[in-house]
C-alpha cells in the first residue's frame, strides 16, 4: 500500500533512505532547507554534495517548506543531526497543531546524545512531540553506510521502539531485496550503541593515522565495545542489544570503514591534525566529537570505568598527546578481562 512518508534532512543518509522508500512504492518528501538542493534534486535528481554521482527515482519530491511535506505524512522520518532534531520537531508540532491530521508515527535515524541535556534523540522527540499528536517513536539503527545502501549492498538494520507494533510498522515499509529490517524493544540500548560507537570509531581512526596495524584495531573495538556496553547497561540498557546489529555491527562498520565522518576524522587526528581543523575540513556533524563528552560525564554520573573514552576526551577536549594517552591505557593496572 502506498503511504506518504516525510524525510526532514537531505543528506547522505536521509536523502538515500527517501530513495529506498520511493523505491518500495511509497510516496515521499524530502525536505531541506537549502533552496539550490531542493532544485537538484527535483530537476537534476542529484545530490552532488553528500552523494556524488547518484541518481534519485523521479518520484521523489523535494522541497523547502517542511509544512507542506509533512501535511497528511503517516510517518515523519528525521534524519537532521542531533543538534538539530529539538529545533526541527518543534516546528513539526506546530504543524500538527494547526492541521489536527491523523497521529503520524515519528522515527529517527540520526546518532549521538544533545548536548548539556545527555537526553537521546527519541527522548528529546518525546519531550518535544506529546502523544496527542503520534502514533509512536521508533529508532532506526544499525550497520548502514549511505553509499553502499545507494549501490543497493546487503545491508541490515534494526527498527527500536517501546512499542513492538510500531517497530513492526517501519520493518515493513522499508524491507526490501536489498534493505532488511529487525525489530527491537530495547529502545535505550540501541540509541546508546548508536551514539557511543562514534567515539570508539575518533579512537580506530587514530590509531590508523598513527600507523597501527590490526591488532590494535581489533583490541580497541573489543574493548571499546565492553565500556559501551557497561555504560548502556547502567542507562537501563539490556546487555544483549549491544551484541546485535546496531551494537557491535554498528561498531564494526563504523571503525573500519574510510564512509565514516568519525574514523575520517580519527585518522586526521592521528596524523597531527588539530581538532579545529580536522571538524572545518570535514564539512559536515562528527558526531562522535559531541557524543565522547557527554559520554565522559555520564561516566563519571554513573561510576562507570570508561577508560578509552576517557583517553579520547582527553585528546578532544584538553588538547593530550594522543601517544601518550595510549601508553597510558597500555600501562594501565592488569585486570582480569571478564
């Protein structure tokens, strides 16, 4: 059945799950707040700056006016990044308001914690969006470069949501030969897993500037992923989640592959790059800059032992010697590893 779907933020990632969905049959507008975009796509139907090269389905409508493609939307997916998200639901409940249409069902899929607040992004649409006007929250996660979905690679993600049915509901709009969907309840933990992997991924990156080889990488990303894990589990977490695919999936692909903002920008660190720089350079949200300090300070909140994140924030935030501050993890007191 053809359902009208709402994308709020053209880029990489937003722009290519519009074309998934378009390519399933529903109905769709891309919403931006960039005029010249806006007209690319819907004359040229490219988007040369996130996705060079490819071509969107005709079908897709772009647009500037976040009223008119949200208007009759059964579901509103935001892609804006994470210091965006509060801003732009604000302006689609005022929408919501003022038309009175049927509750559409609102997911995410953007990464990261807002800043100050340490809220994830379904608490901040939960806070910002009443009940009243959605039918429910939904996080879209997991292992997904945009330029691979957009070659149409195998990918799988998981749709999280407190509400099964809801979940269910996105698992079966965007299912396709290409695109598969899993359904989770463990709404904390795989918007924790999402976000947290960011900062092991600025670490992978380094160490790949530095000239580490894969021992190291693989070493970090193992015990990267046993401090997510104890600082999710504290948050209300469940365990398990973080062995799945928008935990240590998420994790993989993020830290090993040169389509992540956070490994790119890792890796210009480790070359001696100064942060300032490295986040001008890259032209778009590393989240994982954001996300390692309040990670750090949720650490410190909940008495969990986080020490490569510690090292990183360290090197983010009070300008340390990236050599030094892994000599300092390697010297660390001899533990037992479970």
């Amino acid at each position: 059945m053809k359902t009208k779907i709402a994308v709020l933020g053209a880029g990489s990632w937003g722009s290519i799950l519009a074309s998934v969905l378009v390519q399933n049959g529903h109905e769709v507008w891309l919403w931006t707040r960039h005029r010249e975009q806006a007209q690319e796509l819907n004359e040229l139907h490219t988007n040369q700056r996130y996705m060079k090269d490819y071509h969107y389905p005709h079908a897709l409508h772009a647009t500037t006016n976040l009223a008119q493609s949200v208007h009759n939307a059964a579901l509103i997916l935001f892609t804006v990044p994470t210091p965006a998200i509060r801003a732009v639901a604000q302006q689609v409940l005022t929408h919501l308001k003022q038309t009175k249409v049927a509750r559409p069902l609102i997911v995410h899929a953007s990464k990261g914690l807002e800043q100050g607040t340490h809220l994830r992004i379904s608490e901040i649409l939960h806070q910002t969006i009443p009940a009243d006007f959605r039918s429910g929250i939904v996080a879209l996660s997991g292992p997904s470069h945009a330029e691979e979905v957009a070659r149409q690679d195998l990918t799988l993600i998981t749709a999280a949501s407190n509400q099964v049915t809801a979940a269910q509901q996105v698992q079966q709009l965007f299912m396709n030969d290409y695109f598969r969907v899993y359904t989770n309840t463990d709404l904390i933990g795989v918007e924790l897993g999402a976000a947290f992997k960011n900062i092991i991924a600025l670490g992978a990156g380094a160490l790949h500037g530095l000239g580490y080889g894969d021992n190291a990488k693989a070493a970090l990303m193992t015990r990267g992923l046993a401090e997510i894990t104890r600082l999710g589990v504290a948050l209300g977490a469940k365990p398990l989640t973080f062995i799945g695919l928008s935990g240590v999936g998420d994790l993989i692909v993020t830290c090993t592959s040169i389509h992540s903002r956070n490994w790119r920008a890792g890796n210009q660190l480790g070359q001696g790059q100064p942060l300032a720089a490295v986040v001008a350079n890259m032209g778009m949200v590393i989240e994982g800059v954001k996300t390692c300090q309040a990670a750090y300070e949720l650490a410190q909140q909940q008495q969990v032992e986080m020490p490569i994140t510690e090292a990183i924030y360290h090197v983010l935030y009070e300008k340390a010697d990236i050599k030094q501050e892994i000599k300092l993890l390697m010297r660390r007191e001899g533990k037992a590893e479970l």
